[in-house]
C-alpha cells in the first residue's frame, strides 16, 4: 500500500513545478488542479489512498475508499486517451503518454503505472467485501414480504440519478462524434471515431459503477447518522433547555474541521513542496527532488499538527463550559 501511495506522488503533483513558487502562485495551482480531469482523478486516488494509510484500524468506508481508488485510477487513464483521441494523436503515442513518459522527460507515468498494478491487486479482495455488502443490501432491501417506503424512494433516486448521468454523457457522447464525423466526411469512416465510442461507452460504464459504490456506501450507513439525527431533533424539541446538544454538535463541527484541515493540507504540501522544487530547478529532475519531498512532507506535518491543535483546544474550552453547566444544572 505505501508502495502504492509513494510511486503515485510524482505523477500527480510533478506538474506544479513548471508553475514556479507553490507559494506565489495559488490561483494558478488550484486551476490547473481543477481544469485537468487527469490531475484532477489522481488527486482523488492519492487522497483515497491517503486516508486508508492515515487511519488505523478496519473502518467501514475502508473498502469503498480502495474500491473507488481502483476505478477512478483506471478511468482517468480511459478519460485522457479519449482527450488525446479527440486531438488526432496516433494510437501509439497516445499509450506511450498514458503509461510511460511524454516524449523526452522522465518516466512519470510509468510509476504511476505501476502503483495502479499494485492498487488493483490490492483492491481484489475489497472488491468481494463491497459485492457482499451490496448483496446483503439487495437481500434486505427486495426479499422483504412488502416493499417498504424508504426503499422505493432509494431506488427511485439511484435510478433517475444514475440513467440521468447516463444519458446525458451519452447524448455529449453522440454529439462530439457528430462533430468530428464532419471533420473526416472527405476521409469516411475513420479509427477515431470508432475508439471515441468505444472510449465514451466505458466512462459511462465507469461512472455507474462509480456512483453505486457510492450509493451501496450511502445506504448501508445510513441508519447508523440517521439514528444521531432523529436524536438531535429530539433534543431541540426541548423547550425547557433541559438538554445540552452543545457537545454533540461540537463533535460534528470538530470531525468535518478535522477532515477538511487534513484534505486541504495533504493536497497544499505536496504541490507546495513541487512548486518550491520547481522555482528554483524548472521541471529538471535532480536527486535533490528527494529532499525537498523529505522536507517539505515534514514541514507540512509539524504545521497541519498545529493546526488541528489549535482547533482541538479551541473546542475542548467550549466543551468543558458546557460540562460545567451541566454538572452545575444538576
């Protein structure tokens, strides 16, 4: 696993080094992240694989994080070489691309590769407990002697969300190769054309497949926040102020700051750290990138643990007025 995690840095945050400074130039990273659909999915496969390293133990969402690591590590590769497809590149340089190098640079890609090997084999047996979670649920949800309401409105909404995602990358789909039959009418029917359906039909596949795991996840937890919730609303049915919900709420606030401040931090100090890199060495590769990863993977530590310090204090004063009003009360 951290074979994987390690051998897939280069290929995703490498790139800011031809922005310059990772400090100056913020807006520019945080485009280029966002308009760059393979930088993008590599981004969420780094932080996927990131948080099935980061926390301990057997988590429920664990097996959903490395099935999704696994999917969208692929389909990000289907995505580019429709990209590259639809920009005329040949066939071969367009594989040479996606899993080697581009043209004279250092192998990147190739890294990259290899990490996706290794999170596939490793995703084998997650894949099985996520098939058996969804059967469980397809057992619970359909076999029942009457079909209940909350069913029928789940099914309902993964249904419509799901074929309504569908038919509109399919109506782009057959839109875009509209265009580009026009491009080659002289020519006739042309290669590209073939792979941009064949290509287009898979990232539809994909994204169903991305959106179930993603549902099986939603409905298979739902009831353990539903019960905290219903809990919660009770609570504020208290007119009497007899109840205190200050620490319940606390410990959401303090989950979601603490999830956020690691997200934001574990994508800031690597293209922080390559763009430092890359202000002062361009995009030549020197042995001395290895430091600066070092360096600046430690400084962001120290800095992201003061942080959520900070914020652990802040919330541990609020949380100790409200026990001592509590304990006051009775």
């Amino acid at each position: 696993m951290w074979a994987a995690f390690l051998l897939l840095i280069p290929d995703t945050f490498f790139w800011y080094t031809s922005l310059g400074s990772g400090w100056s130039e913020s807006l520019e990273f945080l485009e280029l992240l966002t308009s760059n659909v393979y930088l993008l999915a590599s981004a969420i496969v780094y932080l996927l694989l990131f948080f099935v390293l980061f926390v301990k133990g057997d988590r429920i969402w664990k097996p959903y994080f490395m099935v999704l690591a696994a999917i969208i590590g692929v389909n990000r590769y289907i995505s580019s070489a429709d990209t590259w497809n639809k920009e005329g590149k040949a066939g071969k340089t367009i594989l040479n691309n996606l899993f080697v190098k581009f043209d004279d640079q250092v192998p990147l890609q190739l890294l990259s590769t290899i990490a996706t090997i290794l999170i596939i084999g490793l995703s084998v047996i997650e894949f099985k407990k996520v098939n058996t979670t969804t059967k469980a649920l397809l057992n619970r949800a359909f076999r029942a002697s009457t079909l209940s309401a909350k069913t029928i409105l789940g099914t309902a909404f993964y249904l419509v969300f799901t074929l309504g995602v569908a038919i509109l990358q399919f109506i782009a789909l057959k839109n875009n190769a509209g265009i580009r039959s026009q491009q080659y009418s002289d020519a006739g029917f042309q290669w590209t054309l073939a792979f941009g359906w064949i290509l287009g039909i898979l990232m539809i596949v994909f994204s169903a497949i991305i959106g179930t795991v993603q549902a099986v996840f939603f409905f298979t937890t739902i009831h353990i926040w539903w019960k905290e919730l219903v809990q919660l609303w009770q609570s504020l049915k208290d007119f009497r102020v007899n109840k205190y919900i200050t620490r319940q709420i606390t410990g959401y606030i303090y989950t979601y700051l603490f999830v956020v401040t690691v997200v934001i931090m574990a994508l800031l100090v690597p293209i922080a750290t390559f763009g430092t890199y890359g202000s002062t060495y361009l995009s030549e590769v020197k042995p001395v990138v290895l430091a600066y990863i070092l360096v600046g993977a430690l400084v962001g530590i120290f800095i992201t643990m003061a942080i959520l310090l900070a914020i652990r204090l802040l919330v541990e004063v609020s949380v100790a007025l409200i026990h001592i009003a509590q304990n006051t009360s009775r």
